[in-house]
C-alpha cells in the first residue's frame, strides 16, 4: 500500500514540475516493495525460490499454481466481502447521524453526500472486476494444470451485452447502465456519448470492448 501511495505522489509531484520530490516518493516505493517482499517471503516461504536450476518441472509448476492460489483467494475476498463491505459502509455512513450533521453545514455536506454516493458506486464496480480478475487467475490456474480453459464469448443482444475497459476492467453493464454519469439502466453501449468515460480510472469509451463471459455447458 505504501508503494502505491508514494508512486501516487511521485506522479502528482511529477504533474507539478517538482523533479526531486518525484524521484524522492519513486525511491522511497521501491524500497517499501521490497519491505513488502520480506514480509510475504516470511508469510509464503513455499514460494521462496533459490536456486531455480534445482527444481523440476512438477516444483515449478507447484509453486506457480500456490501463487494463482493464493490471488484467486485474494481477488474472491475482494469482490465477495471487502468491496461489499466498504460499499455497506459508505451507504450507512451516508445516511448516518454523521452524514445528517454535515448536511447542516450546507455545501460541505453536500460534498461528502456525493462522495459516499461515488464510493458506494465505484465500490459496486469494483466487485465485478475483482470476480474478473479471480476469473481469470482460476484459468490460469486450469491451464497450468493442463485443463482446457471454459469457453468464452461476448453477448449478442445489445441490451445486455457487457462492455469492458482494457485501462482498469471496469464492466459496463446496460441492464444497470451508470446512473452517476448520467447513463439511465437500459441504455446500451452504442447509445452511450462519445464523451463518456470510464467511471474508475477515466479512460475515453474507446478504451472498452465487448466482454467476454463464459459459455454455460
């Protein structure tokens, strides 16, 4: 968390022409990474390799299917429990006692309302691209183990087909549409305006593509 937080501050430091600072924040993210990697050889040393010439193939391809292992777990919890709880927690927040004294003091609570509503929102996003990525961490995993993948493929109909962003994953999908950007449930993607964007990480209508889902046996 830390290396993503100063690489943030690199790159804002970098926005504002403060060459030093960035390099600064970019030195100090590499060597939290590699506090980071301390702490999960300790966590995993399964996965801790030495000499790689000394394994077999059947060792490599165990430690490999640990690692899908564990991100799978990771990406499920993610999208099962930790984004629907901060999500629950944004909406609660918002219609707390708290949320009631900010909308007292008039503009300033009028902000935080918007921001609870755009956390509970992105949060609902954020679920259905954690299943994706666990999704995909499952096929690999398959693949690894000599299983043919499930098969995939993109919707037909317009008015359900999913749309996905290639910058963060981000699933657009018709049948709830974004309401927070002004795109009402039922909309499909062709109908959406050029100008819109994604509503996690920005990137321009473009950017997506047809979703692809897997084919029910």
């Amino acid at each position: 968390m830390a290396n993503r937080k100063y690489l943030f501050f690199a790159e804002v430091a970098r926005s504002l022409g403060l060459k030093d600072l960035a390099k600064l924040f970019k030195e100090t993210a590499a060597q939290e990474t590699e506090h980071a990697f301390a702490h999960f050889r300790l966590l995993h040393p399964e996965l801790v390799v030495g000499d790689v010439a000394l394994l077999s193939d059947e060792e490599k391809q165990k430690i490999a299917a640990r690692c899908l292992e564990l991100a799978i777990e990771g990406e499920t919890y993610e999208y099962t429990t930790m984004y629907p709880d901060f999500a629950k927690a944004a909406r609660d927040d918002r219609d707390s006692d708290a949320a009631a004294e900010f909308e007292a003091q008039a503009q300033e609570s009028k902000e935080h309302a918007a921001i609870f509503r755009k956390a509970a929102h992105n949060f609902g996003l954020l679920t259905s691209i954690e299943e994706f990525h666990a999704r995909r961490y499952t096929e690999a995993l398959k693949t690894l183990e000599g299983e043919s993948p499930q098969p995939v493929a993109a919707g037909s109909d317009p008015a359900t087909q999913k749309w996905i962003c290639q910058k963060c994953s981000m699933i657009y999908d018709p049948v709830t549409g974004d309401p927070d950007s002004g795109i009402a449930p039922g909309t499909p993607f062709s109908e959406i305006p050029d100008d819109w964007s994604c509503p996690i990480c920005g990137a321009q209508k473009k950017t997506f593509i047809p979703y692809e889902e897997p084919i029910a046996a």
